[in-house]
C-alpha cells in the first residue's frame, strides 16, 4: 500500500493513493472524497495511485476542526503527511504557498547546510544517502532528477525550489527537530549543466563520489542488472535478503567488460570537467572504498557539519571485493583485462 497527502490544512485535503481513502475530522466526521482526480504526475514518479482531494470546509461548514487524519479506508494508520494538529505545525511541513509553514521552516533550516553528491552509476551514491538519512539531524534524498524525467527538468528546478527549505513531495520525511543538514545525491550527466546555477544558488557543499577502482565498478553494473531482472530493483534491502540472494556469480563478456569500463571513464571525466567549470564554493572528493573501510565517513559527516555517530544503511552490499566470488569466468576475464589498459585495476 502507498500514498501520500501533499497538501493538508484546516480547509482542505489533497494527495494520492493506490487505494480509497477516508479523511477523519476531530475522530468524529468521516469524510470521503472526490471521485480520482487525474495525477499524470505519479507516472513520472513510478507509482500507480488515484490521487484525490477533499473540501473539508464544504463538508462541515462553519465547523473548525483541530484535528486531521487522512487514511486509506479501513486502516488505523494515516497516509504519510497525513495527519495534522491544526495550530501546531509540523517540525517540517510542505504546505505549498503558506506562508507560515514557509517562515517557521526558514527558521528551522536556520544556520543548515544543503549538501549535494555528484556521482556516476555504481558509485554508492543511494548507499551513501541512506546512510546520511539515517543521522538524527539529517534529512536525505537519492536521485530525485530521476523521477522527473517526464516532466522536464523545469518541473525538477520547480521542485529543487522548495527541497533545500521544505520536505520531499516525494517522501514525506521523518521529524528532525534540529536539521544540521538538508542533502540530496543524484547522477549527473553532460547536458545537466543547468543544474549547477540552480545549486549554487543554494550555496550547497559539493561532494564528488567515485569509484577507485573501474572494473569493480563496471561488474557492479552489470550484477546490478542481473539483479534487477530477479527483483525489479538495482538494489538490495536488508528485509530482501531472505527472498534474494545478495551475492551472485555471473558469467562477463570480457569485451562488453571492456566497453563498460571506457563508457564509466568518460562519464567520470565529464563529472570532473563539469565540477571544474560550474561548481561554486566548496567542493570535497571521497571515493567509494574509504566509505566502506569507514574512516571516509568520518570526514564526510565534519566536512558536512555533522557530529559523527553510528549510521546504518538499509541497503546491502550485492558484490564481494574478491571478483572471483562474482565472475564465472573469472580467469578468461582477468586475462583479457591483463592485455588493456586497465591491467592495473587487476593486477
């Protein structure tokens, strides 16, 4: 079951969800809404939900309500964002246009720091962002730009807008009654040079997250993809584990190894060269390997702000750091990579 309410105030209700929804007035009014309203925008999102929208102001006219809980029908359990004490909002609240919700935000997010992580497929970039998002004084979002593809990038800069100061549309968030920092991480490509104004404007900390190692990174491609055959995801959870294996051995074309490796060296060049030129104000680099020995994260979270503690990820590790565990053909693989450039990743 998914849903979310991303507006609710004393007048009115507006979300969506993938099945009915009952909105509860004061644990008194029940209150149904509308027949669907068309969202063409969860498509871009990759969900399937009706949204919907209740006038609580013309179902209980003249009545003040204090308390809002929006449910699917039969459930105990509001909708992510929805519930709401009228009067007391929220430790973050998106409420669109209000302009109390946006001042008490403001002041929320006083002295924060946004932070944005620029990075290449199979660099740990989800990874590393769950395991911001799981720090008590940090809200974190991975690869956002990816769920709108469909509506443009205009639609992703008209998000970003509120991002750095609300929560996610996307993701109601959970409460931080201190944020410290307000992170995003999202894959960059060459013709998203446009997004760098848009972020600086936000005078956001930069971290550039690559892999050391190319051929690791190119297996981790293509195991992901077998994955993602088995499971309809790129990567694994933790509640996963006992329905899917998290190591697995493929068999390589040594060739299309070869051809992914050349495709990820440019696309680490283009991240670098658009770094250089677009890039304002501070800008740290960490690789993939010194987050997984742990001493990396240490200089992230000062880098960012942040007291250093115990962070946990929901997301396993799918490959083995020894190739063999994960190649079929490990060795006709090794002596093929031994006769490239790329020996030295090998060797």
């Amino acid at each position: 079951m998914a849903g979310f309410v991303d507006w609710i105030d004393g007048v009115s209700v507006r979300g969506w969800c993938d099945t009915d929804v009952e909105v509860l007035v004061d644990r008194r009014f029940v209150i149904d809404p509308n027949a669907g309203i068309p969202r063409p925008d969860l498509e871009s999102f990759g969900v399937k939900g009706v949204g919907f929208e209740v006038n609580i102001a013309s179902a209980l006219p003249g009545y003040v309500p204090s308390e809002i809980i929006v449910r699917p029908r039969g459930f105990l359990t509001p909708l992510s964002g929805g519930y709401l004490r009228v009067g007391a909002l929220k430790p973050f609240q998106y409420v669109g246009s209000d302009a109390e919700a946006r001042t008490h935000n403001e002041r929320l997010m006083a002295g924060a720091v946004r932070g944005v992580c620029l990075f290449t497929s199979r660099s740990g970039g989800t990874w590393l962002t769950d395991m911001i998002a799981s720090h008590p004084r940090a809200y974190a979002l991975a690869e956002p730009i990816e769920g709108f593809v469909r509506g443009g990038k205009g639609a992703f800069l008209e998000w970003l807008e509120d991002y750095f100061l609300l929560p996610s549309m996307v993701e109601y968030p959970r409460s931080v009654q201190e944020p410290a920092l307000m992170f995003m991480s999202t894959k960059i490509y060459q013709h998203d040079t446009d997004l760098f104004p848009a972020f600086n404007r936000y005078g956001v900390k930069y971290l550039r997250l690559y892999r050391e190692n190319l051929v690791k990174q190119a297996v981790s491609d293509l195991v992901a993809k077998s994955l993602f055959l088995e499971s309809r995801n790129f990567n694994l959870k933790r509640e996963n584990l006992s329905s899917i294996k998290a190591y697995r051995r493929i068999y390589v074309d040594p060739k299309r190894l070869l051809a992914l490796i050349e495709r990820y060296q440019a696309a680490e060049k283009v991240v670098d060269d658009m770094i250089d030129a677009y890039a304002e104000g501070d800008v740290m680099a960490t690789s993939y390997e010194s987050l997984q020995v742990g001493v990396g994260f240490e200089k992230v979270f000062d880098y960012f702000g942040l007291d250093f503690v115990g962070v946990q990820s929901r997301f396993l590790k799918i490959n083995s750091d020894d190739l063999s565990d994960v190649v079929e053909n490990f060795e006709e693989v090794m002596s093929f990579m031994s006769r490239t450039r790329y020996a030295h990743y090998v060797s």
